[in-house]
C-alpha cells in the first residue's frame, strides 16, 4: 500500500462557516463543494479536511455530530509570526501563544463550530 493522501471528516453544523475559517486564517482553499460537504485542501503537508452538515439531507444516522469537540493538531514553522498574523486578523485565539514544558510552542484557535485548531513548532534541544 501506498497512501497518497489524506482527509479528515469533521461533523459541524455550518460547513461554510468552517469553510471560511479555515480559508481565511489557515490557508485552505476549496477544492469541491457537493451535497453538503465541502473539501478543502493545502499545497503542503497537511491533511485536507472534509466539513459535512450535522443536519439535513445526505448526513447519515450513523455518523451523528460529536459532542466533544474535533481536535486539529498541525506542526508548522514560525509559530510567532502566524501568532502575530491570527492575532491582527482577529482569530478567535483560545489558548494564547506558549511555551510546553515537554519542548514545544503551542496555540490554540476555535472555528464557529467549536473545532480546535492547535498549531504546535517544536523547540530544538539544548546545544542542536
């Protein structure tokens, strides 16, 4: 097997809104948008992700909305600046900028639909 590439499906109650969230301070753009579902993707690494309807035609009984939310972890570089960045252009921040104690910097943001997007830079160790 060979996998070429990924998606995560995410249940929310308005994809649109999620759409712009992460079109406007994450970088995504649409790729499809069809039977309530849009597919958004990046030109680097990370997963595309895939935001359906909680409601309505074509959502499945099987796969109701979760009542915790969806956590989207993402490494990236220069944590600081897209701090500076997500800050200026409003971006519901719900866990500022910080540094861990297990070697990372991390920060939090909420889309309107209560996904958490945590974006995380690791701290290179001592003398690397």
């Amino acid at each position: 097997m060979n996998i070429i590439g990924s998606a995560m499906v995410l249940t929310v109650d308005d994809p649109a809104l999620s759409a712009r969230f992460f079109v406007s301070h994450l970088g995504f753009r649409e790729v499809l948008v069809a039977q309530g579902a849009t597919h958004l993707s990046r030109d680097d690494a990370a997963t595309d992700i895939v935001l359906r309807g909680g409601a309505g035609p074509g959502t499945s009984q099987r796969h109701p909305p979760t009542q915790v939310p969806a956590v989207v972890s993402y490494t990236v570089t220069g944590i600081h600046a897209e701090y500076e960045r997500l800050q200026q252009e409003g971006a519901r921040i719900t866990a500022p900028l910080r540094r861990e104690l297990w070697g990372e910097w991390g920060l939090q943001l909420t889309d309107p639909n209560g996904v958490v997007v945590q974006l995380v830079e690791w701290i290179p160790p001592a003398g690397a």
